[in-house]
C-alpha cells in the first residue's frame, strides 16, 4: 500500500495526527494525487504559511490541479503570495477547464528558435542547470511564440552541433488545441505513443505542453469515474464521509432504482391470477431476468468501452447492433435448451420448459439491442452512459423477461 493510500484509508481523525507532522514542502505532492474531498479537508487544517510553501514546491502543472482544489478565498491568498509574472501566468491557465487540454498543460516549457545552431541551444541548457520532468523534446518558435515544431533531445545530443535547429526540427508534429477534451488528449498520446505535446491556442501560439504522467492521471481518473458512476457515486468522494453526507449522496440513486423496481413488480401484477394457478412459475422468474440481466450488462460495458475510445461511430454502429443481437440469438438459443431442459425436469412439466427456454431466447435478443442501443442514446442525450445505463438496462431486461416469460405461460398454459 502507497503512502497515499494509507492517508486515503484513515479515518479523518487520524489523518489530522499525520498530516501535522508532515513537512509543508513535501504536503503538495501528497495534495494533489489525494481525491478531491480528501485534499480539502487536509487543507482545512493546513495553515496559510504551510500551504503556500507546498504550492511553490509544485511544478506548474501541479499547482494548477491543487489551486482548483483550494477553495476560495483561500486559493486568492496563495495567488497573492506568487510573484507578479508567475501568478499572471498561473491565473490564465485557471482559466481553463479542469477536463480540457488547457487544464492538463504544464506552464515549464523548454522553447528555442529555428534560427539558432544545436551548439547554442546546447550552451543554454548548460546554463539553466536543469530542464522540467519528463523533456523529451525542445519546442520551436517564432519571435511571436508562434509554434513550429519540435526539437528532439535525442537529435540534440547525437547531431553535428554546427547544424542549424531549422535543419534537424520536425516540423510534421501538430499542438493540440487547448479546448480539446481531457480524454481526447489520452486518446492521442496513446495512438502516437508520446511522451510530451504542445498545447497551442487558436492562433498557434505556444502554451504549454502536456506529459504523459498528466495523462496517467487523467486515465487514472476515467477509470475511477466509470467504476464509481456504475454505483451512482462520484469519483472525488471520501470513502469516510459523514453518515448524513454519504446517506444523501446515495438516497438519490436508491430512489431511482426503487421506482424501477416498483415497474418490474407492476408488470408481475399484471399476471396475478397466471401466478396463482402456476406456483412454479413464481420460482422460475428470477432465471429469465438475471440471465437477461447479464447479457445485457456484456453488452453494455463493451458499448461503453468502445465509445470512451472513440471505436464506435455512424459508420460502424449498424454492424454492432447486427453483431450484438447475433450474439444474443446464438446465445439464447443455446441456454434456452440448457434451462428448458432442467425447467421441465425440475417440475416434470414439458410447457413450463418450453416457456422457460422461449422466455429466454427473447429476453436475451432484447438484452443485446438494449445493452447496444442505450450508451448510444444516452450519449446522444449527453448524460454519461457509465452513471445511468445500468440501472436503465435493468429495467429494460427485468420489464422484458417477466413480461415474456408469464404473458407466454398466460397463453398457452391457462
């Protein structure tokens, strides 16, 4: 277990005992990997002095993420304490979303000019001493900032020192415009397997650039909203919330599945009277809507999974939909043989069996186009498909599967 997990895992009390005894210049790499709730309320028991020596430890991209963590005015008063020029700089990229490429960028960029030789940018790093983390390429611009493209540390130390940067640039490499998605960026660092990228504005001017332990956050991130979503939770909450915050949090998302339930139990209502003459079929009920249910949710996470990774789109989404219901058919085939079978064993009764098995084949194909089809339309409804898809899958498969399964034994077993 990381330190930060072990911080993550105390209760708020005995956080408060380690967290005084923690050096102020080490609190701002411990801040900003914490989730969002837990940071805030270590700052609330940081002193101002304390704080703003762990803002000015951080790298600039690192103070960004721990300003949007501060609240205000607090996050005014560490600003104050910024020189001039820095605190100018850090309060535009502020300025910019938290899920955006503006967001993510670092503000420590390594820029040189198309006009200079290798052995002078050479000599100028020589003369800083250092270079920010993770530089794996030397930004080229123009008098106006104007973005050009990119010297490669390698070409600098392996190149004739007398070669001009405008002969040994890459030129081809493009900035990424700095109101790109979060997750658009992690996608583009993955498909050109890059260390670092220039953010640009509008008119080309460099930024920033953006690293990829900026990206291993942003996945990092993605992974825990998609998981916590599924739940109805937030990726940000403190596992040892307050009883009363954590019981509103959820209540919401109880209701929701509550009226959902109470539409699955009006549907079983309406066969009543097929319930009371067929006892059996009141044990066999639960079969047809978790076997629904769990083809449904196989489709559903592959669906949600292709679209967070941009595989999905108008030109493949047909052949999905055909896929998905072909695999629902194919398997509802074959375990419908397999409950028929054991159905019509079990309570020595061939109709019950085939029921059964028919119940299931159609509640599988329905499970398919339903695991398909609500990511894409909640989608396009813009509300997160990972928050609000299962609980929407389950009342379509638990609707479907009890409907089939009595409305079938309604007519051909009365």
């Amino acid at each position: 277990m990381t330190g930060l997990s072990i911080i993550e895992s105390l209760k708020p009390e005995d956080r408060k005992k380690i967290w005084v005894v923690i050096p102020p210049e080490v609190m701002g790499e411990i801040l900003v990997q914490l989730h969002v709730e837990v940071a805030r309320g270590l700052i609330e028991i940081t002193e101002q002095k304390d704080l703003i020596k762990a803002v000015e430890s951080l790298e600039s991209d690192d103070i960004i993420d721990l300003l949007h963590v501060i609240p205000e005015p607090l996050c005014s008063k560490v600003l104050e304490s910024i020189g001039v020029q820095e605190r100018k700089r850090l309060e535009s990229a502020l300025s910019y979303g938290d899920d955006t490429a503006g967001g993510l960028m670092s503000l420590d960029v390594l820029t040189v000019q198309a006009s200079q030789s290798l052995d002078e940018v050479l000599q100028d790093l020589r003369k800083r001493g250092s270079m920010p983390k993770a530089t794996d390429n030397l930004f080229v611009v123009d008098q106006l900032d104007l973005f050009q493209g990119v010297l490669p540390i390698s070409v600098l130390l392996t190149h004739d020192p007398l070669l001009m940067v405008s002969e040994s640039m890459d030129p081809s490499i493009d900035g990424i415009p700095y109101q790109m998605s979060a997750e658009e960026v992690a996608l583009l660092f993955e498909h050109r397997d890059m260390l670092s990228a220039p953010v640009v504005a509008e008119n080309g001017r460099l930024l920033g650039r953006i690293t990829v332990d900026d990206i291993v956050d942003v996945i990092r991130s993605q992974t825990d909203h998609s998981f916590m979503s599924m739940a109805g939770l937030k990726e940000e909450q403190d596992m040892f919330s307050p009883v009363i915050v954590s019981a509103k949090r959820r209540a919401v998302w109880l209701g929701i599945n509550l009226l959902t339930a109470f539409l699955a139990s009006w549907v079983i209502g309406l066969f009543e009277a097929t319930l009371e003459q067929i006892v059996a079929l009141a044990v066999l009920m639960p079969i047809v809507a978790s076997m629904g249910g769990i083809a449904g949710s196989q489709t559903l996470t592959l669906v949600i999974r292709g679209l967070a990774l941009r595989q999905i789109s108008r030109i493949n989404a047909v052949q999905l939909f055909k896929n998905e219901l072909s695999v629902g058919a194919v398997n509802g085939v074959l375990w419908s043989f397999v409950v028929a079978s054991i159905g019509g064993i079990w309570f020595q009764s061939v109709g019950i069996g085939l029921i059964l098995g028919g119940a299931v084949i159609i509640n599988l194909i329905c499970a398919a186009f339903a695991g398909a089809s609500i990511p894409l339309i909640l989608q396009k409804m813009n509300i997160d498909p990972a928050l609000a898809g299962g609980v929407l899958l389950t009342t379509v498969t638990d609707v479907i599967g009890f409907m089939a399964f009595l409305g079938l034994a309604t007519l051909f077993l009365l």
